[in-house]
C-alpha cells in the first residue's frame, strides 16, 4: 500500500514554497522489495519461494501476469518488456486496495528503475487522480508533479467572437490561453468539462492511459488563436466516460449563443455518437467542423463518426499537403468528407507552452474554423449556411476525394469580407 499522508501535504505546500517528499513519507518499501524480489527471480534467476508463496498468479497473457498478494489482498500487474524474442526489461503496475491503478514502475534487465508514475489522488473518496508525479530513480523522491485540474488564473473577461472547442480541454492558464479563453468573471469560465463534471476543462485525456494522458485541445486552440485572435475560445472537454453527455454539452453550446464549434476528434464506434446526432439534429444553427479521421481510408465506404452522419449542420474536413494532394493518411471521401485543408506541419504551442508542429485532420479543421470567425467578426449577423456559402466559394475542385474542393490558403481572407 502506498500512504499518501505527506505527499498530499506536499502537494498544497509546494504549491507556496515547494517540496520534496522522501520514499519514508510515501512508503514505497514494500513495493521496492516486491520489485526488487521479482526481477531478480527474472534476470538473476533467484529462487525465492517465499516470496511466490505469498502470491497468486494469473496469466493474462504471454507477456503478463496478475500477481495477488495473499496476505494485503491488493495487486500488481506485471509485464514483461521484449524486442525480437529477449527480455528487455519488466512494467510493474501497483494497484489499491480499490482496485485502483497507483504506481508504474519499469526496470530494465539489470533491475534499475528506468522509469516511474505516482498517480496521487487528493479527494475524499480517494478515486479522482489529482496529479502524476515522476519519481526518482530509486523511488525516494518525487522529482517532477503534473497537476492534472491546476487552479485558475484570474484574467479580466475577453470578448470576441464564440467560438466552442470541444476537445481534450486546454492548459487555460498558459498566457495566450487565458488572454483570449471565454469567462463568465475573471475567476469562472464560460465553458465546462463534461468529463470532470466540473468548470476547469484542463487538457488531459487518460483514454489510453491514466499514467500517460494525451493532450490535444491546446495545440488545436493555438492554431485558431493565431490564424484568428479575435476568437473567444469557450473549451469544453468531452465526456469520454459518457459520451451521451454531448446531449448536455451541445445544450451548454447553444446556451451561449454560439455558431460554430471545432470538433477535431470522432471513432469507428457509430453508438458513441448516437446523442451528439441527437443533439446536433436539433440544433440546426450550430455548424459543426468535424475531422475527417487519419486512418488513410474512404469514409464513404468505412464509415467514421461524427464525420459520416448526413447532417447539414456539419462540415467535415481533411489534410491536405501543400500542393492540395491528400495528405499521406488522411481520410477520404467524395460525398461525406467537404474541404482539404493543409494541415500538415502546422506550428502549434502544445499544453506545456512548448512551440512545435503537428499534421493530420485534426490540425485542418481549426484552420478553417478560425476562416469562419474572421468572416463572423465582419458579419456578425450571418447564418451558418452563409459561412458555408463563403466557404464553399472559396474551394477550388481540384480532385475527386473531397465533395467541395481545396482551399490553398486558409490564410487569406479573400471574399470574407
């Protein structure tokens, strides 16, 4: 069991003075000894039966087992780490007594700690994770702590022209975020996260893995924020855990008067989406800018969602390269997907601040959305079938993967005006 005592005092003190929180506080010694025991069993070929006869083992498959402790009634999960057909190296995953995941620890095959993920969780019930902290490498020490829902910054309210982003959420409290994200008060958001039930949509996504989130909104926000800085971002992050909470989500959109949303995101999955299509039905003057996907397929023919849904309240867009070719994996489709856009090495300014590129669908769309806000920043009274008209007049038909055509220059507001 991992005590979390000191780190929780440590992670409200260094939000003051700093910290650094010693492996006695934490006590890590019995998952250090389980470590340590096991991998020498491994690459050191020990044999240290009382250390299996406290265990029951299940395998999961021909890389990993299920260790379960007899006498703490708590698990680990262990997998081995190979390239070709040799043993590299070991994944220890400790969970709770919740049956919850709480440390990641990989070794490489001389037993030293390569890596390791704390997962420190602060509420009351002791299920929401608060922060993931990065340990020394003899597990003594947290050396690094990524808060995963950080308090907001307080900023005097922007006003421009709404737009939503529906995504991962955005690092609100990076300066050009806060500049220009939607407030209802300089300390309350207007947007909201439908993940967290809460209104502090920060970008994070732990789809794949609570140890290692994703995180996107923030760079598909920088593009719009660049290409377009009368944008009033209001962010909300998607309900992964329950995606018919779009119903609630398109509701909260139409609730602040906004035309148009950036959805950089979909799945194969048709029934994820079965309550955005409800919702979006209904809402017929929000227009949607949804990706057309990167999996390099016809989506006429293998379909993706929100993308294939025949609604005319959504636009669907692709990459292109610079000479308006498709871009290399980028999804296609001459009746569902409607623009190429480029949207490759795009610069971006990712969650941490740090300035990089990214491509793919996703990167196209808050390119053409941020057209749309300039038009609307001149003609605040059109309706979304005059942005799609000024859109559609602005492609050229260049080839036959794309209903509408390409735009070479997202750019350039010719006939924007």
């Amino acid at each position: 069991m991992i005590i979390f005592k000191r780190v929780v005092l440590c992670v409200i003190y260094s939000m003051f003075f700093g910290c650094n929180v010693l492996a006695s506080e934490t006590n890590l010694q019995y998952e250090t000894n389980t470590i340590n025991q096991h991998c020498d069993s491994i690459f050191k070929s020990s044999n240290n039966l009382s250390f299996y006869n406290s265990w029951n083992i299940n395998k999961i498959d021909e890389l990993t087992d299920e260790y379960f402790n007899k006498e703490r009634q708590t698990k680990i999960k262990i997998s081995k780490i190979k390239r070709g057909s040799i043993i590299n190296g070991i994944r220890y995953i400790f969970f709770d007594y919740n049956d919850k995941p709480q440390l990641l620890v990989n070794v490489d095959r001389f037993c030293k700690v390569r890596l390791s993920k704390l997962l420190i969780r602060e509420d009351k019930d002791n299920t929401k994770v608060s922060s993931i902290a990065t340990l020394s490498d003899d597990l003594t020490a947290i050396t690094k702590n990524e808060k995963l829902n950080p308090n907001l910054k307080s900023a005097e309210p922007f006003r421009g022209v709404k737009v939503a982003i529906v995504d991962t959420g955005v690092n609100y409290n990076l300066d050009f975020i806060s500049a220009k994200i939607s407030r209802k008060s300089p300390s309350i958001l207007s947007g909201y996260d439908f993940e967290d039930d809460d209104v502090l949509p920060f970008d994070i996504d732990t789809g794949r893995s609570i140890f290692f989130p994703m995180h996107h909104g923030t760079a598909v926000s920088s593009i719009i924020l660049r290409e377009a800085p009368m944008s009033e971002l209001v962010v909300y992050r998607f309900p992964r855990s329950n995606m018919c909470r779009f119903e609630e989500l398109i509701n909260h959109i139409a609730s602040n008067d906004i035309k148009i949303v950036n959805l950089s995101m979909g799945s194969s999955n048709k029934s994820d989406w079965v309550c955005f299509l409800k919702a979006a039905s209904n809402r017929k003057n929000i227009l949607f800018f949804v990706s057309a996907g990167n999996d390099g397929k016809d989506i006429d023919k293998s379909k993706v969602f929100p993308a294939s849904f025949e609604l005319e309240n959504i636009l669907v867009i692709s990459s292109s390269d610079i000479s308006g070719d498709l871009a290399n994996g980028s999804n296609f489709g001459k009746n569902t997907v409607d623009f190429l856009i480029p949207g490759e090495q795009i610069p971006v300014i990712d969650h941490r601040g740090v300035k990089t590129k990214a491509s793919g669908s996703s990167f196209a769309v808050p390119r053409i959305v941020a057209m749309a806000v300039r038009y609307l920043s001149k003609k605040s009274n059109a309706t979304i079938n005059d942005i799609k008209s000024v859109l559609v007049s602005r492609a050229i038909k260049n080839n036959q993967n794309v209903k509408y055509g390409w735009i070479p220059d997202p750019l350039d507001d010719y006939l924007l005006h």
